[in-house]
C-alpha cells in the first residue's frame, strides 16, 4: 500500500512541477508572445506589431494574461504529467518498441491537451485589438461566446490545434533525452540547469517553427466571432492568397517566435527539471 501511494505522488509531482514550470515562462514571456500575435493576425513586421502596441496602452499590455496563464499552467502539467501516466501504463500493458510506444502515450497527452483549447480561443479574442470594445475580461468573453454562439464556438481552431499538439509533443518527448545527452556534460547543479534550458529552448523553437503555419491558421480562424466554420485547409488558402502567394509571409512572426521559444521552452524545461529534483 505505501508504495502505490508513493507512486502516485511520484506521478502527481509531474503535474506540479510542470504547472509551477509553466506559471513562470507565461509572466516573464506574455509582451513577446502580444507582439507574435498581431504578426500572426496581421502579417505585420515586428517593429509594426510592437508601434500597435504602444499605441494601445501599457494598461492594456498584459490584457488577455488570464486565459494563457489557466491554459498554459494546465496544459504543461498535463504534458507532463499526462505523458508519464500514459507511458506507464502503455509500456505495462501494450508491450512492444519503447520508442514507439511513448510515442503514442506523447501524441495522446497532445489530444487531451486539446480540450483546453477554449482558453487559446479567448486569448486571442482578447489580445485582437478589433475586440476590445466588445469583450471586457476572460469570464465576459467566454459567457458572451456561450451565450450568443453555444459551446461549439469556443473551439473555432480546433483541428490546426490538433494536427500541432499530437505530433511535436512526440518529437518534444522522443528527442529531448538525444539532445541532452549530446551536451558536454554536467558537473554542477548550474550545470544540469543550463543543459536543460539549451535543450527544452532549441526543441522549442525548432518545433515552434516548424508548426508555425498551423498557428497562424489557427490564429487567423479564433479571431473570427459567429458565422461559418471554414476548413482548415480553406482558410490556409485565403492566408495565402492575401500574403500574394509568398512562404517568406506565411511564416511573418517566425523569427520573433523562434526566439521566444528558446526563452520559453528553454524556461519551462530548467524549471520543470530543477522542481522535480528539489520536489
């Protein structure tokens, strides 16, 4: 008995650390993260996006805060945690390749994080300049979307997110050991803390940029209130066509993002690590 409950706090300390982790990269990255959306949205360059948001206001600077910091503090936990859980009980009860199974239990934990995706919905609503007259704070945007729309409208931008948690969470979870080990070793705990940054931030912005495009669909789809639900696919095409048919414009913000998440990730990894070791 006292080792099933040493296990499951075992496991429950994932879920922590990775919420604990998550918590600090959203208040030290959030202003990066406003001016990557209004590029995203706007296909503007950053020196534009930063101008908009001097324009509107310091008050107005970590407006939307909210939304990412539930979504991102939940999601990471459950990146996490979830990953752990799954591998556990994938690894004891389907047998097979070890790689191709914490494969799957990585693109599952990506499918369940999908359902917090309500949050990246009202996120972006509220960081859309367009909106701000309309909805006020996280819980007045949700309660107007369910209200005036129904459940259904607060996962517009579903599928892009899909197609992107399921398959980097696997490359996340398969290439981080590979990476670390590829680092000059660790003598100190400062050490480890630096190869686990320089590991979780190139990951990071590697996948973050090759998933971009989905983001900027995924974007341009949860900026839009009411009315129809285009295709995916439809709206990468209407993207496209504004851009004048150049990929150089399709990945506008690509750069900026590239840097944040080597800030984020890199963030979110030491963190993680460092908690479970002192947790």
């Amino acid at each position: 008995m006292d080792d099933v409950s040493s296990g499951d706090g075992c496991l429950r300390r994932h879920y922590a650390c990775g919420s604990c982790a998550a918590f600090t990269n959203i208040v030290v990255t959030f202003p990066i993260q406003k001016v990557l959306f209004r590029q995203q949205l706007y296909g503007v360059r950053a020196g534009e996006a930063v101008a908009q948001l001097r324009r509107d206001g310091l008050r107005t600077l970590y407006r939307g805060l909210l939304p990412p910091l539930l979504q991102k503090t939940t999601t990471v936990a459950i990146m996490f945690g979830l990953y752990e859980d799954f591998s556990r009980l994938l690894l004891r009860s389907a047998g097979g390749p070890e790689l191709l199974t914490r494969s799957l239990a990585a693109v599952l934990t990506g499918t369940a994080e999908a359902a917090l995706a309500p949050f990246e919905r009202v996120q972006t609503l509220l960081q859309d300049q367009r909106h701000h007259g309309r909805f006020h704070n996280t819980f007045h945007t949700f309660g107007t979307l369910l209200r005036d729309h129904g459940a259904r409208e607060c996962y517009r931008g579903l599928v892009p997110i899909l197609l992107r948690n399921g398959p980097s969470n696997a490359l996340f979870f398969g290439l981080r050991g590979p990476i670390k080990r590829r680092l000059p070793e660790a003598r100190s705990h400062g050490g480890h803390l630096v190869n686990d940054f320089v590991c979780g931030g190139l990951l990071g912005a590697v996948l973050g940029f090759l998933f971009y495009p989905l983001n900027v669909v995924k974007t341009r789809m949860q900026s839009q209130v009411g009315g129809a639900f285009p295709s995916s696919r439809a709206v990468l095409l209407t993207i496209w066509q504004e851009r004048g048919g150049k990929v150089t414009h399709l990945f506008r913000g690509a750069h900026l993002n590239y840097h944040r998440s080597i800030l984020s990730w890199g963030i979110i990894n030491a963190t993680y690590e460092l908690l479970l070791k002192v947790m």
